[in-house]
C-alpha cells in the first residue's frame, strides 16, 4: 500500500509542478509500509496507514495523515476541529 501512496502523491504533486521527496519511514522500529514521509517545500505529511505508529499532532513539523484504520481520540478532534484522511480503493491490481 505505501508504494501506491507514494505513486499517487507523485502523480499529485507533479500535475501542480511541485517538487516532493517520500521517505518509507520506521520511527520507533515500526514495519516498513506502515509510515510514509512526504516533504514539500516547507511543509511535510507523515501518512499513517496502519496503527503501528500513533500520530503526533503538532510538534514535529509533519501534518499526520491518517489510513482509515486509525483511531482519533476524541481530545484530538476536540482540539483540532478535524484530521485528515486517506482511503485506497482497490482498482485493476492496484490502489487509487
């Protein structure tokens, strides 16, 4: 699944003319696929597909983008009015 996140961030940022790099991140020894790092300009998103990484809000620069499976405390949404969402539709033999 991170390579077709990665493969439709590409796509995305490339029909705007931007530049971005994507790392497959492992903080704190999580699985690989789990996390995906996309940096912009001077922006960044950590895209969360699983729960193996809880996502930090606000303190590292990176805006958590969150798979459908994983959970948002209320508190969260208290305090932040919304998160940020991605769903991976399965299409031919693969996801968009």
């Amino acid at each position: 699944m991170t390579g077709n996140v990665k493969s439709a961030a590409v796509v995305w940022f490339r029909n705007r003319a931007l530049q971005a790099d994507f790392e497959f991140a492992q903080p704190d020894g999580a699985p690989i696929g789990s996390v995906v790092d996309i940096q912009f300009q001077h922006h960044g998103l950590r895209v969360h597909l699983d729960q193996a990484v809880e996502p930090t809000w606000d303190e590292d620069g990176l805006e958590p983008v969150l798979g459908m499976s994983v959970p948002v405390d209320r508190d969260t949404l208290i305090d932040r009015w919304y998160v940020h969402r991605i769903r991976l539709n399965s299409e031919g033999d693969g996801a968009r």
